[in-house]
C-alpha cells in the first residue's frame, strides 16, 4: 500500500477503541463484552508491531472513561463502533471529542455502516441483488448526517481497513489532508460532509491472522470493573440472506478460526474471566464440522471443571441438523436445542427470503431433542410482512403440535443494513412505522439526556395497527405461558381438543376479576408496551426526556422489566398454583361449547395441572430439590412427546399409575443464584433471572419414567394397533 519508509513516519501510535453502552441505575445496557473492538485492536496492533511502529491500543465501553482517558493521555486516532443499541450516545460523543481535539483521528465502524465501500462492480457480481445493496450510499449518507465530525467511515469488518488507516496516519505523521488524499481500502474518508470512498478490500480469509484480544490482555481492565459475559468467534459468514438482518447483506462465506485457537482462547477464560458463562458470537455455530470438536471440549470442560456455567449460541439456521444435533448433545444441561422459526407462513418466509426446516427434520430433531433430555425452542417475529393476525397466532399452535415446548416472540425492529430497513421495502409492504423506547439506553451527556429508540412497523399491507397490537398481546401472553415452557402440556391438551391457545388467550385476558393473575399480568404489560410507540421522533424525545428527568422512566417506559416481573409473579411458589387453576378455568370455558370432549376432561386437566406445577421453577426458589416424584394414572411425558398425529391424551391411562422424575437441568445455575447479591429490588432480580436463565432451566425436565405406556387405539378397520410410546 505504502513505501513505510519514504516519508517521515511516526514510531509510535495511541489508539483507543470504544463500543458504548449506557450505565443506568439499572446496570449497564449491554450483558456482554464487546468483541469487534477487540479484535481490531489484537490484529492491527500485532501488525503495527512487526512494521515497527509501537502501536498502545485501548479499549472502552463507557463514554467517561473514554473522555477521562482522552484528557490524561491524547490518543492519535478514536475509532468508535457505530451500532443499533448506542448510535445515539455514540454520536454526542464523538462531537465532544472533536470539539476539545480537533486533531485527533476519528473513524467509525460496525453494522450500521454499510459494509462494503460501495464497491458497486463487486456488488453487482452477487447472483442477488438486495434492496440494501442498492440503498447503501443512501444509508451511510442518513448515517453522516449524525455524525458530521467523524473523520473516516470503515466499512464491513475492520480488522484490514483500521490497519491501512493507522499505517496511513504513520505515514503522514497525522496530516489529515495527505491521509485523506489516499485510496484506503475498506474506508471512506469524509471531505467537507461528504464521503470519499475507498476501494474493496477482501475480507480476512484465515481468523487465526487475528491474535486473541483475550490472551493480549484488552479486556483486562473492563472485566475488573464490569460482570460482562466473554464473547469468542470460531467463525465468520452468514450464507443466507433473511431480509429483517443486517448480516443477509454481508459477505457470505464462512471462515474459521483453528480448533486449537478456540480451545486456547476458552482456557484463558476460564483462568481469567470473572463472568463464567461464554458466548458465541458465532451466527450459525454447528455450520461447520470442527464444531463438533470445539463442542466437545466444552462438554469436557464442564464435566471435569465446571466451566463454562453456561453458554449462549445461535445454531445454524438449516441445512446441517445432524451437525447441530452432535454439537447441542455435548450442550444440553446449558441451553436448549433452539430451531430459529421466525414465521410459521410460507408467504411471510417468501417475503423475507427465509427457508425454514422441513417437516421431517423437525420430527427428527423433536425425536432427538426427547431422547436426550434437551428441550426444543424457538422463536418468532412479531409484524414481518404478510403476516396476518391468523397467520401468527396459529403459528404458536403448529409449532406447540411439533414439540416445541418454549416459543417466544419479539417484535420486528427496522435495523440499519437490513433489507427490510430501505424505502423499497416501505413502499412494497406499506409500513407504517412507529417510534419505540425499548431499553435501558439512556443517560445524560453535559445536561442534555441522550438515549436510543428503535423503528417498528406497526402497520402494513397485511396488518392494521390494531391488529399488530393483538399480536403483540398475544406474543407477550405466550411468554408467560411458554418463556420456561411451563403449561405447554395444558395447552396441548387444549388443542388436542379443539380450543386454540388464541381462544385461551382471549378467555384471559377479557376477565380480570375471573383471572386477576393473567388479567392483570396482560394489561399491565400492554399498557407499558403501548407507551412506548410514539408517532414521531420528538413526540418520543420529549416524553421520555420529561420522564427521565422527573425520574419516572424506570417505572412508566421499562416494559421489559415489567414483562419479567409479571412472568415471576406467574410461576413464584406463592402464586404459580392459583395461576395453573386460571389456565385450567380459561380451558374449561373455552371447551363448554364444544362437544366430543374426552369423558374424564375435568380430571384431565387437574393432572395436567398437577403436573405443570411440578415442573415449574420458581425464580430465586429456596433449597430447590434436584429431583421430584410426579405419579399420575396418565403418562403425560409419553403423550407430549408423541410425534403430530397424536393419540388422545385419554389414551395414555396406565393400568396403576406411572411414576416420572422430574429433573433441574443445571441444578448449580440456581444454586449459584442466590449468592448472586448485586441486584436488590424485587424488579431488577426478577430481570435479572430472565436475562441469566436459559428457558431449559426454569422447568424440570423428565429424567426417568417408571410404569410408560404404550397406548392402544382401534385402527379404522376397527383391529387393535399397539403404538410405540
Ligand atoms: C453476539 C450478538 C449479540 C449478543 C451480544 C451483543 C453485544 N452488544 O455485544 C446479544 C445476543 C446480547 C445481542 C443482542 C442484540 N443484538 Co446482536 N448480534 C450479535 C452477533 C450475532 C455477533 C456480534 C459479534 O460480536 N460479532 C463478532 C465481531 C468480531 O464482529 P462485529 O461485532 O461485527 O465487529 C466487526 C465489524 O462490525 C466492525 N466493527 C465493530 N466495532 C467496530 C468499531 C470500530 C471503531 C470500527 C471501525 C469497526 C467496528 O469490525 C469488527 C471486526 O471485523 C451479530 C451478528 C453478526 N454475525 O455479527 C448481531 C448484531 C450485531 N445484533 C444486532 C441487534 C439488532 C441486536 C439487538 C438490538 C437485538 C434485539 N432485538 O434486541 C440486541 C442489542 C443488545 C445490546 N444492547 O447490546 C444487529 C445489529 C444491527 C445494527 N445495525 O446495529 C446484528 C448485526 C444482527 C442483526 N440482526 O442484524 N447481539
Ligand atoms: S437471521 Fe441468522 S441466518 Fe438469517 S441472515 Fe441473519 S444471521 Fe444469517
């Protein structure tokens, strides 16, 4: 790129990295350590060093210890990440930073970015061309316009571009003009307000050229300070392209780190992280087959050490299942074996380019997941396009008659990138959007509040406003029911019976003083919900600025919390009997119009109720048994886990009665709990355990089944067919 040794060039460069979050009375708005920063920082030094150039780089995650670290000791060059969860905060920042030291190098980075350098030729080479590739000038443009001051843009994955901007500033011993007068690869310059971009640059092919920013020691000081989970990468590369995800525009080919370098890296976590769960930033860890091997090491790990506590991974979208299911057996007491839904409607799945699994790989993985103890998950998402209140609330019904036995729902954020995040996609799908508070982000900056907000689409051609709010509902009521999966089998039972979950919801949620567990749950959760959409970006600024400053946000706009706080009021040792009874009521009404019913019905619904509240975990519980007797004349287990065709409940009477065990998957996560004493309120713990637990550990699961059933049923021809339990 450059002869390093024409011109006089510097020896030596300071740099400070930063991914900011907010620190609220509530903790810190991210869980997690930032891994991009960290990785820019390892690859780029180690370069710098063999060319000679003693490069000091530092990285941050809080807005003061940054300004705090810029006025002791100047940095060369500022390079901050440009994300969904700080833009904001991100933006004030940097306009403070120039405002005190015009001279010093400002470059951001990160998914909000377009990421390739408008390389259009490149682009066009691609077999599809997405809506974002073709709005990417204009989104970087809308991106400028918040940040005036920042010097360079880098686009898509750092670790290169960041290298030819530092060695560029050597170069130029900090001219600006000379450094922005060169072609940069992977960065765009920015020239009175507008962007100068620079030529494509390939991304890394071999992520062992990154050196650990672990074992280099750049998070040393962030995790004597903060509880953060340690994040690693085994690979690299998304190859499909769901429109609602900024990653579908990326590049899609996968790389890899070594095996040995991953192992390597979790062993100085182990020595080293105060925070014992580890998270996978991987976007479909199991894609590749080392996986296995890395999975396995974990497994062995935590038999033999105890570590990790936990993890936290998204598995491979679809395509390598028997991979997927390899890698989740060495996991199964830690997470659940989790199957990415999204939409159950194969319009929604066609309009957001998304192949889900086939009906046999389901079978199949619902076999496996049975055999191995692990409960299967999903998720979807609430007002993608061509959804219909239909659609969606019969998707929970389809998914819960495949054996999923926790789907939770979140609702559709426009993200900066996405496909879903261009005019094209307004105009085709008719959005409407709204303006939402979401989080935690917020925080004051010299007096004046700062805080992050998200775009929802609250309408479009398939729904109406109203409608999206129904669903909403009805995706939060499903996170009280289904979160820990702790009334799956009463619902199944429902369905089996003709009554779907959206008439149980409906039975729930219109009679608080019939229900006033669920009643009240409902509308306290939708009524946050539906303060935070505002019309506009000003309506949302002042509101949230007076209730912020009045001290009130915590209480008014924090819907998350509340949605935590409901569900543990729901499943807590005090309440979870009286709450399993509202169930069982809300079914018994649903069903009084219906005839054919099984003759036993009421008596079947109490053992199903016996049962759920069995299962059930209760937040923060006191000396949790490991293990509980459940005996019952049905077996319950054996009929829930049954493939889609299912004989009747009724079916499963056992001549005495059947004896299951019910199990704490990771017993020594709830234990671990209660010395957990950093989080006080009643509030807080309650996030906090929604936020910790993985849905896996917040009911038993069946261990051992003693007297199983094989239920017997009249085939058509009227002979007796024997099933397999
Ligand atoms: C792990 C992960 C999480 C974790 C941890 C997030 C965290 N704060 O660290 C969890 C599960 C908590 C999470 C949550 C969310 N996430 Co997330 N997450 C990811 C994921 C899968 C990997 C991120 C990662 O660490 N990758 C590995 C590192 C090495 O890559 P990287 O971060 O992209 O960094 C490279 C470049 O971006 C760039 N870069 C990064 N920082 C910087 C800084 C500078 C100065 C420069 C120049 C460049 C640069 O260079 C880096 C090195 O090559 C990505 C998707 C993906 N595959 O990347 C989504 C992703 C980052 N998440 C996303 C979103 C939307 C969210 C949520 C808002 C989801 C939600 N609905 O709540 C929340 C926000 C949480 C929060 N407040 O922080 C979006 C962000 C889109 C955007 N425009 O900002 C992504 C891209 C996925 C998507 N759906 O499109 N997420
Ligand atoms: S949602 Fe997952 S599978 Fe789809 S593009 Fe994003 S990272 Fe890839």
């Amino acid at each position: 790129l450059f002869d390093l040794e024409s011109e006089e060039k510097l020896k030596s460069l300071t740099v400070y990295l930063a991914d900011l979050c907010y620190e609220t009375s509530s903790g810190l708005s991210k869980d997690s350590l930032p891994l991009g920063v960290g990785t820019i920082a390892a690859y780029v030094t180690t370069k710098l060093q063999q060319e000679g150039i003693d490069a000091v780089f530092k990285v941050f995650i809080l807005a003061d210890d940054l300004l705090k670290a810029i006025e002791t000791t100047p940095p060369h060059i500022v390079g901050l990440a440009n994300f969904i969860w700080s833009e904001n905060l991100t933006a004030v920042t940097i306009k403070k930073i120039k405002q005190y030291h015009p001279d010093i190098l400002i470059t951001t980075g990160g998914a909000n970015i377009s990421p390739h350098s408008l390389n259009q030729d490149k682009i066009l080479l691609k077999k599809q061309i997405l809506d974002s590739h073709l709005y990417a000038k204009g989104q970087d443009e809308s991106v400028l316009e918040k940040f005036q001051s920042v010097d360079y843009f880098i686009h898509g994955e750092a670790e290169i571009p960041f290298l030819n901007l530092c060695r560029a500033y050597a170069q130029h011993s900090g001219d600006f003009i000379r450094i922005k007068a060169e072609d940069l690869p992977g960065c765009s310059a920015v020239v009175d307000g507008k962007l100068i971009n620079g030529s494509h640059v390939d991304d890394i092919r071999d992520l062992d050229e990154i050196p650990s920013p672990y074992l280099m020691g750049f998070y040393d000081e962030i995790w004597k300070k903060y509880f953060l989970i340690p994040q690693i990468e085994t690979n690299r590369g998304c190859p499909f392209q769901c429109t609602f995800c900024t990653v579908g525009s990326w590049e899609g080919k996968i790389r890899k780190h070594s095996v040995d370098y991953v192992k390597k890296e979790i062993m100085y976590l182990h020595d080293h992280s105060p925070n014992r769960l580890i998270r996978f930033a991987d976007s479909n860890f199991g894609i590749v087959a080392q996986d296995i091997e890395i999975a396995k090491f974990i497994g062995e790990l935590r038999s033999t050490l105890g570590y990790p506590g936990g993890i936290r991974l998204y598995t491979a979208e679809s395509g390598v299942n028997g991979r997927v299911k390899e890698v989740m057996a060495y996991f199964k007491e830690m997470i659940p074996l989790n199957l990415s839904y999204q939409s159950m409607s194969d319009v929604v799945l066609k309009n957001i380019k998304r192949k889900n699994q086939s009906p046999s790989d389901i079978a199949d993985m619902r076999e496996y997941a049975t055999q191995n103890g692990m409960m299967l998950s999903t998720e979807l998402i609430c007002g993608l396009p061509g959804e219909t209140v239909e659609s969606y609330t019969n998707g929970f019904d389809k998914l819960l008659k495949n054996g999923f036995e926790s789907v939770t729902a979140y609702p559709l954020l426009l993200i900066r990138g996405a496909d879903l995040d261009t005019p094209m996609a307004a105009q085709r799908w008719k959005f409407q959007i709204r303006y939402a508070y979401l989080g935690q982000n917020i925080s004051t900056v010299d007096g004046s509040v700062v805080f992050e907000y998200s775009r929802l689409p609250v309408a479009s051609n398939s729904y109406t406003e109203e409608e999206y709010f129904s669903m909403l509902s009805f995706s939060y009521f499903m996170f009280l029911m289904l979160r820990g999966g702790w009334y799956r089998e009463l619902l199944l039972f429902a369905i089996e019976n003709g009554i779907s979950t959206l008439d149980i919801f409906h039975q729930l949620s219109g009679n608080q003083k019939e229900y006033p567990l669920f009643g009240d749950a409902l509308t306290n959760i939708m009524k946050q919900v539906k303060m935070c959409y505002f019309e506009s970006p000003e309506a949302l600024r002042q509101k949230i600025e007076e209730a912020y400053i009045s001290g009130q946000l915590e209480s008014v706009y924090n819907y998350r919390t509340q949605l935590s706080v409901c569900a543990g009021t729901l499943i807590s040792e005090e309440n979870k009997q009286n709450a399993v009874q509202e169930v069982i009521r809300a079914i018994t009404k649903s069903a009084e119009a219906r005839d054919n019913l099984p003759a036993p019905f009421p008596e079947l619904l109490d053992h199903l109720g016996a049962y759920s509240i069995s299962k059930i975990i209760s937040p923060f519980s006191d000396n949790l048994p490991e293990h509980l007797e459940f005996e019952c004349p049905y077996d319950i287990s054996t009929w829930a886990n049954s493939n889609e065709a299912k004989i009747p409940l009724v079916e499963y009477r056992a001549k005495t009665s059947v004896k299951t065990i019910l199990s704490v998957r990771n017993i020594r996560q709830h234990r671990d709990l209660h010395s957990t004493n950093h989080v006080k309120s009643h509030a807080r713990r309650m996030h906090y355990y929604f936020e910790t637990v993985t849905g896996s550990n917040m009911q038993r699961c069946v261990s051992k089944t003693e007297g199983a059933v094989k239920p017997v049923v009249p085939d058509p021809t009227g002979m007796p067919v024997e099933m397999s339990a």
